[in-house]
C-alpha cells in the first residue's frame, strides 16, 4: 500500500489529463520531425503531437506531494517526515525536473526549427553533467544525508558475503559518479524512445524495481517517488502504445533518464542499476560502435602518408565525404531489430512487446539477486 497509492494517484492523474493535453497540443500544431535518416515506416507518425513528458512530470510531482501531505495526516498515519522536510526527496525531483525542462527547450526549439535538429548535442550534454554533479554535491553537504553504495557483502571482502553493507564513498566519487550517471542515463534513455511505447514500457518497469530496492533498504521517501512515476508512465502508456496518439518527445525521455539516474546515485544502486539498465547500456553502444565502424570504414586516400592510428584518429574526427560500413541495419539497437523483424512479419508493437519482456527478465533477475542478499 504504500507504493502503490502514490502510484495510483500518479497513474489517474496523468489519464485524466492527457486527452485535453493532446488536444491543445494538436490545436497548436505542435508535432513530432522525425531524422531524415530514421526508418520510412514512421513516415505516417510525423503529425503526432510531441512533448506528451510534459503531463507525466508535472503529475509525478503533484502526485509524490498529495501523497506526502496523506501520509503526514491522521487519515494515513506518517510513513515518513512530510514533503517540504525530505531534502533529498526534494534535489532528486528537481534534477529530474530540470533534466525535463532541457528536454521541453530541446523540443520547442525543434518545433520552432521545424526541424529534429533542437539544441547542439554538446551542449545538452555538459547541463546534464553539471546537474548530476551539483545534485552530488548537494547530498553531500546536507546534514543528514551519507553518500554511500549498497553492495553485496562478498564484493568487500567481509565474513558475511551475503548480505548487503551500506558502503560509504568519498564525496569527490560520489559528486562524480552523479555527473556520469545523470549524463548517460538521460541519453540512453533519449535514444532509446523510438518506437511507439517503447521508452515508457521499459522506463515503468524499471521505476517499480526500483521502488522495491528502495523501499527494502528503508528509503520509503525514495521509494514513493520511484512508484510515483512508474504510475504516472503507465498513465502515458494508455495514450502511447501503438498507434501512439502522443509521443513523451525529449521532455519525457529526459525527465526519465534523469530522475532514475537521481534515484540511483540517491538510494546508493549503481551497482544494481547496471543489470537493470542492460537494454540502455546495449542501445547506447549500439549507436557508439555504428558510428564509430562507419567512420572508419570511409574511403579516404591521405596525400601524405599516415600511420593505421593517425589515419583511424583523422577518420572520426573529421567529416569525410563518401559512405562507410554499417555493422547493424540502423541504430540505436531497437531500429536494427525493427528492420529485421519486419522482413519475418512482425509489427512494430510485437518487436516492443519483446524489449518489454527483456526488461522485465532484467528486472526479476535484478530483484532476485537483490532478493538473496537482503534476506540472508
């Protein structure tokens, strides 16, 4: 009951708003461009609005505050201090927060470009950083806050191996282990939306483990905020699944992808997140190795000659003329597969539904390993 009401309240709240949001968004005209180079059978879904991430934030935090209010009350009983007191509560939401509010600059400046180029990639990446670290540094200095991992006893080297130490960090690894998780969860996240109820599908499975590892470690507070969105995506989804009548657009993918990274740098999980995170991590490298192999493989004839290392560093970092290799059909690692199932038959919402039930392996696997070191 104590996840699952503030997740309900997430989950209506976005349902209820979300027809009235598209239909002001389609008033305003404000769509989706998709990349020249993204798959033709998208062609048909460039009308549909974007920036539908915008509902699941703002219910997420309404939602995370009604349940705090409840919760401080004699109708509900206090499960933990009240909203306004739980500083670290309050910088995990606001980063994600932030993280969506660099995703909704993204998307309007692509509406306003009519474009899918929005802000520089460089760019992006550097606030996303810098707000990853700054959320480091404000857990550090809070008062009654200890950075700290949750690792399995064996990794330490302890007596009892099985069973999970609350392993306390330096603050300088901990401010940047932030700026690293908030910047390639937030992309990750971003190129992995790119199929109707995809991004959404994975991203409320991971919240719900989430919940639960938090709320076992006795992190209730973070634990609510994770349940929180988790509901809150599961009330875009209705709206998302296929045929998508919005899609979440960087706002949404953003906001997802920093509020789980938020979670994990808070409640101490990385080193259960990369498990968890396995179908991030394989898009994300997916993307890296496609564009790296087709660098690489260009044609190009130096008119002087160049050692294999120097002609492989000019390569990449220059823009060469010709076409190079492809090691999948097109990246990230969602569209190769949605090419090559779609010559065997299958629609794009069964190549989802599969990455949905990868997740969800990934996640009881994560959850029984978890699961085994919290009850030895």
């Amino acid at each position: 009951m104590d996840l699952f009401l503030p997740g309900a309240i997430a989950m209506v709240l976005t349902a209820v708003c979300m027809p009235p949001y598209i239909n002001w968004l389609k008033g305003l005209q404000i769509n989706q461009f998709l990349r020249e180079e993204g798959p033709k059978s998208h062609a048909h879904k460039a009308k549909t609005p974007t920036m539908g991430g915008l509902v699941f934030i703002l219910t997420t935090v309404a939602a995370v505050i009604i349940d705090s209010v409840l919760r401080s009350t004699a109708l509900l009983g206090p499960r933990h201090a009240p909203f306004p007191h739980e500083m670290v509560t309050i910088a995990v939401i606001g980063t994600g927060f932030l993280c969506g509010i660099i995703g909704a600059v993204d998307d309007g400046a692509k509406v306003k470009q009519k474009s899918n180029a929005g802000i520089k990639g460089q760019i992006r990446l550097a606030i996303e950083t810098l707000l990853g670290g700054l959320l480091g540094l404000v857990l550090v200095i809070l008062p009654d806050y200890y950075p700290n991992l949750v690792l399995p006893g064996f990794i330490l080297g302890l007596p009892d191996p099985m069973h999970l130490v609350f392993l306390q960090i330096h603050p300088v690894i901990f401010i940047l282990l932030g700026a690293f998780l908030a910047a390639a969860t937030t992309n990750a996240v971003n190129l992995h939306d790119g199929m109707d109820g995809l991004a959404a599908g994975t991203a409320a499975q991971v919240f719900a483990t989430l919940a639960v590892m938090l709320y076992a470690t006795g992190q209730p507070a973070l634990a609510a905020v994770a349940a929180t969105a988790g509901g809150a995506l599961l009330g875009f989804l209705l709206f998302n699944k296929n045929p998508a009548k919005i899609f979440m657009g960087d706002t949404g993918s953003l906001f997802i992808g920093g509020l789980i990274a938020c979670l994990v740098l808070a409640g101490g999980l990385t080193l259960w997140f990369v498990p968890l995170s396995a179908i991030y991590i394989a898009e994300s490298i997916s993307v890296m190795a496609q564009v790296t192999y087709f660098k690489l493989t260009k044609p190009y004839d130096p008119p002087t000659p160049m050692s294999a290392l120097a002609l492989a560093r000019y390569k990449l970092t220059h823009k060469l003329p010709g076409e190079g290799k492809r090691i999948f059909r097109m990246a990230p690692l969602h569209h190769h597969y949605e090419a090559v199932m779609a010559e065997k038959g299958w629609p794009e919402w069964q190549v989802v539904a599969a990455f949905w039930i990868v997740q969800f392996l990934l996640c009881v696997a994560t959850l029984g390993c978890f699961s085994l070191f919290l009850h030895c």
